[in-house]
C-alpha cells in the first residue's frame, strides 16, 4: 500500500493528544539540518495513542522511521516516502527505583544526565555532549570515553510490530554501534538501566572533563550528524581521515571539519547529495590511500543514489 492510501483523517481521528502533519519538513528535526519532506509526520504523546496508530496501520507494508533527536542520520533531499515518527509525551518521562530507572525512548540523554547527578548515579556522565535521545543511544549503542549504553542497560521494552515485548541485554544483540533495533523489526518504548551510587563532585569533575574534551576536539555550535564513519577493527578512522588532509575538503555546501577529521559540517545550504558526493570523495580516497571500505556510521533516511555503504 502507498502512503497516499492511508486515510489521513483517520489518522487525525485517532490522535486526539499528538501532532499529525502532511509533508512535513525534517531538516529541522536533525542536527545536520538537510533534507526534504517526509509523506507523514506522527508525534506521539501515549502508549494508548501509538498501540491504536499501530494497529492502524498494519499490513499496510509502510515505510516508517523512528526519529529520536535526528543527530545521527542524514535525511535526502527527495524526502522520505512514508511515516516519520516522533515519541514524546508520555514516551519523555524517568521512573526510579533506587539505582534502577526506566527511561522513556523519547528522553535526551543530557536530561538524564542532570537527573542522575541530582540523584548522585553514576553512568551516564562521559555520555554528556552526545545530543541524541535514549532511543536512539540504544539502537546505536552509542559511547563515548568510559560510557557506552549497552553496559548499562538491564532490559528494553520494545514493539515488534505486533506486541509490546520485553528484551534483556543479551536480547538485544549489541555491537560496536549496532543493535537488534538497527534491523527493522523493533521500535523502543522504554529503556531500563542499572546505575551505581556515586558522588555528585564526581559526577560533575567527569561532566566537566568530558566537555572540555568535546570542546576541544569536535566542532560545537555547527551542523553536523557526529561521526559519519565507523571505526574500523579498532583503527581510529579520525586518526587517518587527518593524516590523509581530508579536513577541510568541501562539495558545496558539506565540508570537512577542520577540528574533526571524522565530521561532515553544513555549512547553511547543504543539500543532501553535496553530503553524499563528499562521502563518497572520501571513501574512494580512503580506499585507494589504505585498502579499507569505509561503512557509515550516520544513518540515510530516504533516498540516495547509489552508494557504497
Ligand atoms: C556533535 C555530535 C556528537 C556526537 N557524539 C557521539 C558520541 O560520542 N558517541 C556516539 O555513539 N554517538 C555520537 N553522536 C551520534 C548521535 O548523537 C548518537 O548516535 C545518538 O545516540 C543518536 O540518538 P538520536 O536520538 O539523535 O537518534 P536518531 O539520530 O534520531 O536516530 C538514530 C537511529 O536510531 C533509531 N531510533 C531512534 N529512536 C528509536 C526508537 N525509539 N526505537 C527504535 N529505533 C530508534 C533511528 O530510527 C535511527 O536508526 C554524536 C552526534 C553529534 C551531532
């Protein structure tokens, strides 16, 4: 089924807290800030409203994406044809139950970081800087210095499309920047975390180590998607993107990082192939300097040319 089949106004009817919208523009919605218009946008307030949306919408072989904070994906310029969706609402809320907290997917990892320094829990802290949602840090396993999701994580509770189902740790398959939700079958709902006691001072002198580091190394205040490569058998890829003088390489719009040489920047106009071009710029030098297929680590919604992911 297309997406220009499904009943809009049906759709309306049943999102009575949520905001439903008809092309909507998603470069906006992502820190690279590139990209055209998804067919249809959902933003989610309740369980109730995403089980009902769900339903409605089974069977009908639609293509959706699950955007957390959008600061690890590059979104075309054709847009993407089907149903963006957005979790929030209920979807924003932390429980605790001494050092054990249920996350929802929808919350940012640095409102989660002020809440367990307040809280005296120690293990989100070196995460500080990465601007991304807990859903998404999940389906990336994202980490950074001594943080990294999946060692934190006691369960997901996740939709499979069918159910709400309950996955531990081990369930969830995690990999250098890779999960079991990164393969299309799950959209989290909930992440449940084990933390440990700490002290504020702590917390706050790491908070602060980390920031410093950030501030030094990778271009804040730009658009970017964070690292568009992957390390590669533990080669640091920066490392030889540097040696290799690719900071400062451009396709228009998208250039090289001169802090960074792991960070495409836009720098206002970019448009999604001006992106890609420079990738693939990249990659075949890459390859032809070390032997080595670069593989993405930002993530294409819509569609691309050809490219060698
Ligand atoms: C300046 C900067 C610095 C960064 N530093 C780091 C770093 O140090 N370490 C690191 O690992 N990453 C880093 N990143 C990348 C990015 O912030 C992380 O990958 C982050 O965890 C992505 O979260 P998000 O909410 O923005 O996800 P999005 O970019 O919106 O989505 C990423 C993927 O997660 C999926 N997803 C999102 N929510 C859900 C859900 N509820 N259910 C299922 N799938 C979902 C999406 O479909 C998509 O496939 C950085 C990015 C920037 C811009």
């Amino acid at each position: 089924m297309k997406v220009t089949n499904i009943k809009f106004s049906n759709l309306k009817k049943l999102n009575y807290t949520g905001i439903t919208e008809k092309n909507k523009e998603l470069k906006n919605l992502t820190t690279f800030r590139v990209g055209g218009r998804a067919k249809l946008y959902l933003e989610i307030n309740t369980l109730e409203y995403f089980i009902k949306v769900m339903t409605y919408l089974k069977n009908s072989n639609l293509n959706i994406f699950v955007l957390g904070n959008g600061s690890n994906v590059l979104v075309s310029s054709l847009g993407f044809d089907g149903i963006v969706i957005k979790l929030k609402g209920d979807f924003s809320r932390i429980s605790i139950r001494g050092e054990l907290l249920e996350i929802g997917a929808g919350v940012m990892l640095s409102q989660i970081i002020n809440f367990t320094k307040n809280k005296n829990l120690s293990g989100f802290e070196y995460g500080i800087g990465i601007p991304g949602t807990i859903g998404g840090a999940t389906c990336m396993n994202a980490s950074a210095y001594d943080f990294e999701m999946s060692k934190i994580i006691k369960y997901v509770v996740a939709y499979d499309y069918d159910k709400i189902i309950y996955l531990k740790n081990e369930d969830c398959k995690f990999g250098y920047r890779d999960s079991i939700f990164q393969h299309g079958k799950y959209i989290i709902l909930r992440v449940g975390v084990e933390l440990k006691k700490s002290s504020r001072h702590e917390i706050e002198n790491i908070i602060k180590e980390v920031c410093e580091k950030r501030n030094i190394s990778q271009p804040l205040g730009t658009y970017n998607a964070g690292s568009v490569f992957k390390k590669k058998d533990n080669i640091c890829v920066s490392k030889l993107l540097d040696e290799m003088g690719v900071k400062g390489l451009c396709v228009n719009g998208a250039v090289v990082s001169n802090k960074h040489a792991n960070f495409i920047i836009n720098k206002g106009n970019a448009s999604s192939e001006d992106v890609i071009n420079l990738i693939q710029k990249i990659k075949n030098m890459f390859f032809e300097k070390y032997k080595i297929n670069l593989e993405l680590e930002i993530k294409l919604i819509g569609e691309f040319n050809e490219i060698d992911r």
